[in-house]
C-alpha cells in the first residue's frame, strides 16, 4: 500500500507547480467548504489549511482564502490554485 504524504508550502512556491485539469466537476460539500472559508478569510483573515494535488505531489498550504469561484481560489498575493486539485479543506 502506497502512503500519501503532503509536503508543506509556502503559497508564494505554489505558482511554480504545474496542475493537471479535468472535466471533473468539485464536490459540492468542498464549494460550500470554500464560500464559507472565504468568508471567514475577508471578514476575520482567518487562515485554512488547504490540501492539494499537483504534478509534482500532494502538498498542504496554510494561508488565507480571499476570492474563489467554481473553476479557481485566490489566495494572498495574487496566487491562485485550481479547485479541482484540493484534495481537503481544513478551517483552523
């Protein structure tokens, strides 16, 4: 059995990742997950731990959500991480 780990990265790092993109459409429980974290990350800049998938592997990110739509989330600084490569959201 292969274990999965996730590497911690800065989220200014993860504009140099390369993502892969399907027509897989996100799990509602996850959008409803992103609203509120974004939410939360205007009013309060509260920060989440986001789990994701890229090319490269599984990384976790701690940071805080300021804008997300169905297709991408923008995360401080202009950095943005596709929807469809969180794997878990976690609200800390």
């Amino acid at each position: 059995m292969e274990i999965i780990t996730n590497q911690h990265i800065e989220k200014e790092a993860i504009a140099q990742l390369a993502f892969e993109i399907s027509a897989v459409q996100p799990q509602p429980q996850l959008q409803q997950k992103l609203e509120q974290a974004t939410t939360l990350g205007n009013l309060y800049h509260n920060k989440v731990k986001i789990f994701f998938h890229a090319l490269q592997g599984n990384f976790v990110v701690e940071t805080t959500i300021w804008a997300s739509s169905s297709a991408y989330i923008c995360l401080k600084g202009g950095i943005t991480l596709p929807v469809q490569a969180i794997t878990a959201l976690q609200l800390i």
